[in-house]
C-alpha cells in the first residue's frame, strides 16, 4: 500500500463552466445492503471510524439506502473550482453554484458506500458528499469522508446554509437529471445536423 498525498494548495483551480466538462472521478455502487444498520455494520467491520454525528444521521429515517443495486457516477469538485475566491463560502452558496453548472447533490448513501469503497484516499483529503440531513434536535448535517492520518473516517459537520466552508474543500456531486436530459437532447440535435450536412 502506498501512500498517496492530496494535491498541492499552491496549485491554482481550473474554473469548472460546465458539469460535462468535469470529468468522472469515481464511479461506486450503492444498493448494496438491506437497510442503513447493515452498511454501518460493514463499516465497523472494515475499520472505518464513524463520528458521532455521523453515526446519528446514519440512524435517522431521512437516511436511506437504494433498494436496488446501481452504479453512481461521481465529480470531485472543489469551492475554489466552482468560482468561490474568499477563503470560505456558504454551503448555500456553494450548492446553488454547483446546480447552475449541471451538478446534483449525491444522495446520502453514496458518503459510507464511498468510505467502504476507497481505502486509498491520500492523507490530509476531506470529501464532502450528500444532501444535509437533520439531527434528532433538527440541526442539518452533512457528512464528509476523511483521511486525517489516523485512519479512514465518516464524519458529519455543519450541514446549514450558512455554514462557511473553506473553498478548497472537494464536495462529490452527481451529474444533474436536468443537465443528463440537456445532454441527451443536444446529442440528439448535434446528430440532426450532422445528419444534414
């Protein structure tokens, strides 16, 4: 095993106009376990940490897991990537940006099934991947995959639309359905005009 070490903060982010211009980072399957106790039993099984807000959200009902096996397709992109030039920005703010440019939010299952899925995340990367969802006091909460140095974690953090968020965090999105459907249309128009040529 080889240690792999996240990129450089010196290097300047390359501007993301589109979600089509990014490409897959990784491609996970979710639907794979029965109900939400089953995937932290696999968890525990594999070693992972799991933080205690994280482990709450994983027992809410809000949390929920496919019923049928599929393969997700993910984009790593980070604050700085989506235009965000201040040291943070707003979760709000930062979703909003990432729907304009034909991204979604990855549903909740996809932060442990990708934490059981990538063992060899580089020391010092943080993933933030999902839809907030609410704690037993009503408090929103977004989890986020880490490797701190002392191993692989699951935790949850502030999930609120104000929450700052520094602007070299990586967030993990899906394509949107609006921006799949866009693309399945201009394939469709794209292949007219060549028709017609």
């Amino acid at each position: 095993m080889t240690l792999r070490k996240a990129p450089s903060a010196n290097t300047p982010p390359i501007l993301v106009k589109s979600a089509f211009a990014v490409p897959v980072w990784r491609t996970i399957t979710v639907g794979t376990f029965a109900n939400s106790f089953a995937l932290l039993n696999a968890l525990d099984a594999a070693g992972c940490s799991i933080g205690g807000l994280a482990e709450e959200i994983l027992a809410r009902p809000a949390f929920t897991v496919g019923t049928a096996k599929a393969s997700v397709e993910l984009f790593a992109v980070s604050a700085a990537e989506l235009g965000f030039q201040t040291g943070t920005a707003r979760l709000a703010d930062i979703y909003a940006r990432a729907q304009q440019l034909g991204f979604g939010l990855a549903a909740a299952e996809v932060a442990p099934q990708l934490r059981l899925q990538f063992f060899d995340q580089p020391m010092g990367e943080f993933l933030i991947a999902m839809e907030p969802i609410k704690t037993w006091k009503g408090e929103p909460v977004i989890l986020t995959l880490a490797n701190g140095g002392a191993g692989l974690v699951l935790i949850g953090r502030d999930g609120s639309a104000d929450a700052g968020i520094p602007v070299t965090s990586r967030f993990l999105f899906v394509r949107s359905n609006e921006a799949a459907l866009a693309k399945v249309v201009g394939g469709v128009d794209e292949a007219a005009a060549l028709g017609h040529r």
